[in-house]
C-alpha cells in the first residue's frame, strides 16, 4: 500500500478532515441499527443440502470466475474499510464502518465456500486486481469512499441483483433437479436476501457520506475526485467490453454491463459528481 494516511485537502483538513462523524445525524444511527438487526452467519446457511457436481464443468468454471471477482471486491472493501475505520474519530460514522468491516470479512468467506462448492479455482483477472488495488491505495477519504462504496459495493450489487434475476425465470413448480435448484438458493435466494441487503446499507452510507463532503472540497480536490471517476471509471468499462464471464453463465453480458453502467452512473449523479462512465458502444 502506498500509506497509511490519507491526504487531506485546504478547505476540510486537520479534524474537520475527519468530520464524516460530523453526519452524526438520525439516518447514521438508523444504519447503525439495521446492520446490528441484519446480522448473519455463514454458519446457519444450509449448505449440506447443496449439491452442483452434475452441472457441466465448463458452466462451473465460468460461475466461478463470475465469484472470484465479486470475492477479489469483497476483500479489497475489507481492506477499505479498515483503512477508514482507522481515521474515523468515535462516533455513529465509525460504528457504522466497523460493522461493514465484519460484513466485508463475512461477504468474503461465502464466496470462498460457494467457490468451493463448484469444485473449481475461481481465476481472478488481472485487470479486475489493478482497479481493486487502485481504490485500495486511494489517496483521500472521499476517493476511499467513491471507490469502496459507490462503486466496488455498487457493481456487486447490481451483479447480485442481475443474478438473482437470471435465476429467477428458473422453473418454480418444483421440477428443478438438485444442482440447478442449488444454484437457485445461493444464487437467488441467499445473495439477495442477504448479500445485497448488507451491500445497500454499504452504498446508503456513501452516498450520505459523499453527498455532505463534496460540496466542502476546494477545486482541486473536487478536480480529482473527478479525474478518479473516469479513470475508475474506464477500468470498469474494460471489463464490460469484454463480458465473456456472463455469457459463460448463459446470460446476454451486454445487457446486463449496460445496466451496470446505468446503476453506477445514478450514484455517481447522486453525490453530486459532474464525470459519467461511458455507456457500451452497440456492437
């Protein structure tokens, strides 16, 4: 990691720098509550009853890829988290991050079982380790933010919503055989239930976070924040370009990049950023 301390900028520095908890508000401490009430265990997931070995090698493969890069954003937001978590004075804003520290650690460990129940090594592109990296390392409060929770929390959300999607036109009469209806469970019933109930407190508190920071930041800073946009941004995109692990599973990967995009694109506009991700170019 390039340094344990973030930069500050002229117009929020020394402990108004730190003033996150400043939103010391009813909203955080209302998020406070959920993550206390929605708390899980991995443990209490029924996964003897789950069974995938019949499925084709190829579509296990390809469903592994797909969770070893949702599982590479977990880790890299575990890290996030703990780098914020250290700058953060006593408050509601720091409660919060540590219980998103416990879910990022949780998050983690039900990728590595379910990539574990394929049977395959879940290979992790490189290109998706750079950007992960990238944010890691990010410089500012408000770049660790934009980068952990607008947009590393909000592509896993979407991928979790998109999947639970594809799953759900699934046969619901009770035909389906025991590896697809595994794949039902974890894919549409658990990641979406649990999985992304956890990613949206994540991204709620980013966006109320950044919406209050980003008017404070001097022109430079606010500069930067954009420059990281569409440098993160593009990187994200190169992923969309090349869509091969969704299609892997059977899914049309420009449509479901697209909409990706889309979800990124109305948080961005949501904590007041001018710079967008370019849409994917009809092919």
């Amino acid at each position: 990691m390039k340094s344990a301390e973030l930069k500050t900028n002229s117009r929020a520095s020394s402990g108004e720098e730190l003033s996150v908890d400043a939103l010391s508000d009813p909203y955080l401490e209302r998020l406070c509550e959920l993550a206390a009430r929605d708390q899980w265990k991995l443990e209490d997931l029924d996964w003897r009853s789950l069974d995938v070995s019949a499925l084709p090698e190829v579509f296990r493969q390809a469903a592994a890829d797909g969770f070893a890069q949702l599982q590479w954003g977990e880790r890299t937001a575990q890290l996030a988290a703990e780098r914020l978590l250290g700058l953060l004075p006593e408050g509601p804003a720091r409660a919060f991050i540590a219980t998103q520290r416990t879910d990022e650690a949780r998050h983690v460990a039900f990728f590595e079982q379910v990539i574990r129940l394929l049977g395959c090594e879940g290979r992790v592109r490189p290109s998706v380790q750079q950007l992960m990296r990238e944010v890691q390392e990010a410089e500012t409060p408000e770049e660790l933010m934009l980068g952990m929770q607008i947009l590393i929390e909000g592509a896993a959300h979407s991928l979790i919503m998109e999947g639970a999607r594809l799953v759900g036109a699934f046969d619901d009469g009770g035909g389906l055989d025991r590896p697809l209806q595994s794949m039902k469970t974890v894919v549409g019933e658990w990641m979406p239930r649990l999985l992304a109930r956890d990613e949206s407190r994540h991204i709620a508190f980013g966006l109320h976070a950044l919406r209050a920071r980003i008017p404070r930041l001097d022109h430079a800073a606010r500069r930067r924040l954009e420059e990281k946009v569409a440098h993160w941004g593009e990187k994200v995109l190169e992923q969309a370009r090349d869509p091969d692990l969704v299609y892997g599973i059977g899914e049309d990967g420009d449509a479901v990049c697209g909409r990706l995009i889309e979800d990124l694109n109305l948080r961005i506009a949501q904590v007041g950023l001018e710079t967008r991700i370019a849409p994917l170019k009809a092919t």
